[in-house]
C-alpha cells in the first residue's frame, strides 16, 4: 500500500510539471493554431516558415488567461492518474497473490523460458493497464473536453461534477468511453512492440558478440519504449480528436475537425490529409504548404 501511495504522489507530480506540454499538444492535434507561421531556420540550417513550437504556443495561453491558464483540465487529469495508478497496482498484485499459491501447491515447478516469462509478464502488464485505461477513460475525455474549450472560450464543461453532468445529459453513457478502442489498441500494440523489440535486442544484439555492452541493456527498454510510441502515435491523435469531436465544442466541429462518423473514419481522413503525426513534435514544426490554418478570428494560407 505504501508503495502505490508513493506512486501516486510521485505521478502527480509528474502530471503536474508535464500538463503545459500536454495542454499544447491537445490543441495542436485539433488543428488550434493561433499564431500564423514566422520565417526561421531548421536543423539543417535552411529558411522555412515554422508554426508556432511549445514556447511560444505556451506564451499565447498564458497572454490570454494567465499562468494559470496553463494548468487547464489538470483536476480531472490527476484524478485519472491516481486511480490509475491505484487499479494497474491493485491488478498486478492478484496476480502475484495468484503466483505464491501456485508455488505453494507445485514445490517442482519447472521456470519459464525467457521468451515464456516476457509473454506472461507483458500479458499481465497489458491486462492491468488496459483495466486502469478503462476506468479511467471517462477522466481523460473531461480533461481533453476542458482543455479544448480555449478555443471557442466556452465554459460548458466546468469541473468534474458538471462536466458528468453534462456528457451524461447530452451523449449518454457512451459518451464517456468515446475514444477508447484507438486508445486500449494503441497502448497493448506499444506494449507488447516495446517488451519484444527490448527482449530480441537484449538477447540476440547484446548477448551474441557485445557482451562488453552488458550496461547498455538497461537503456533497450527506453530505447525500444520511444520507439513503439512513435510507431502507435496515430492512435492517440485519434483517440483524442473523437473524445472532442461533435461534442458541441468550437475545437470539435469544422473548421478545425469535421464530423467523424467513426475513429475508422477519423484515421482514414487523417491519412489522406497526410495529418496522422499532427502534433507528435512540438519543435521545429514546419509549416505544410498550400495548407488552410484556423486563426482566432481568420483564416491564412
């Protein structure tokens, strides 16, 4: 129990240094762009024109509402990361009160293979982040409905109780799972990509001819980890523009997004228009040409 409660404390912490970031990519994955773009340089040294990065992304919100304006959405987001933390720890610890009876009723019992032990850890660990996913989900969609309400500067979803209030009355229970497929696919394919990649790196990269590298090992997870969310990125934009879309919000009706029937449909837009990676860089975010962008109150292209 202590450690879970150290965990949360040590996540909300977390949450908390890490909400702007998070704040700025929700509105630059609904298409918000409230700065037009400005002639810079990129990495190699050539001029081209930029839309805003995190800086001076942030530096707008905060000129519109302040320092505090930063922190928009971050209750209901603590709230998801505490019972989070909370239902994954609960869920693996049946699983281990489940492995000291089974060691207790089979004193032989033969040890997995290598290969054996990360599926059934990575089993357990999808099982327990897809529960917490689960019960937690109706959070995220507040916090992304908050968040989303700079752009039109509405306050139609104002604090957990009337936020619940409202999803309830307008969309029904659905309402708060929406966006949840593309998320759960999205976090079990990371997985389960970043446990394997890391198992075949340490096995057959590392330990054949490298063994002089045995310390690098323990950078593989982080490695591979980076890797798999790069790779699953698409499904959290989705997730997120359906947890705002059509939900009475400036930022989930067109100009910004138009009315998806479904995350399918969400993804196959996206990937014509060329969009699936919108808002996974918030650095050196070069401005697409013959592309339209969504002013405060015009349009530029």
């Amino acid at each position: 129990m202590a450690d879970t409660y150290s965990q949360v404390l040590l996540g909300s912490g977390l949450t908390v240094l890490s909400h702007p970031l998070m704040y700025v990519k929700v509105l630059v994955q609904v298409g918000h762009e409230p700065l037009p773009p400005t002639l810079g340089r990129n990495i190699f040294g050539r001029q081209v024109y930029q839309l805003p990065g995190l800086f001076a992304y942030a530096k707008h919100i905060v000129k519109v509402d302040g320092k505090q304006g930063l922190f928009r959405g971050l209750i209901p987001r603590l709230c998801a990361g505490a019972v989070g933390t909370v239902v994954h720890s609960k869920v693996l610890q049946q699983y281990q009160e489940y492995d000291q009876v089974e060691d207790m009723a089979n004193e032989q019992k033969e040890g997995l293979s290598s290969i054996d032990q990360v599926v059934k850890e990575t089993s357990r660990e999808m099982v327990a982040r897809s529960a917490a996913t689960l019960i937690t989900h109706p959070f995220h969609v507040i916090t992304l409905k908050i968040m989303v309400q700079f752009i039109g500067r509405e306050t139609k979803y104002c604090g957990i109780f009337n936020s619940v209030t409202t999803i309830y009355q307008e969309e029904g229970i659905g309402g708060f799972f929406v966006g949840l497929i593309p998320r759960l696919l999205g976090d079990v394919i990371s997985l389960w990509l970043c446990n394997m990649l890391a198992y075949l790196i340490n096995t057959y990269a590392l330990d054949n001819g490298m063994s002089s590298m045995g310390e690098m090992k323990g950078y593989s997870q982080a490695v591979t980890g980076f890797f798999a969310s790069m790779l699953t990125y698409p499904f959290v934009l989705v997730s997120n523009l359906m947890a705002v879309n059509h939900c009475g919000l400036a930022g989930g009706l067109p100009p910004y997004a138009p009315l998806y029937h479904s995350w399918i449909d969400c993804w196959k837009q996206l990937s014509r228009e060329g969009n699936m990676s919108r808002g996974n860089s918030l650095f050196f975010r070069k401005a697409p040409t013959g592309k339209t962008y969504v002013l405060e109150e015009k349009r530029f292209s």
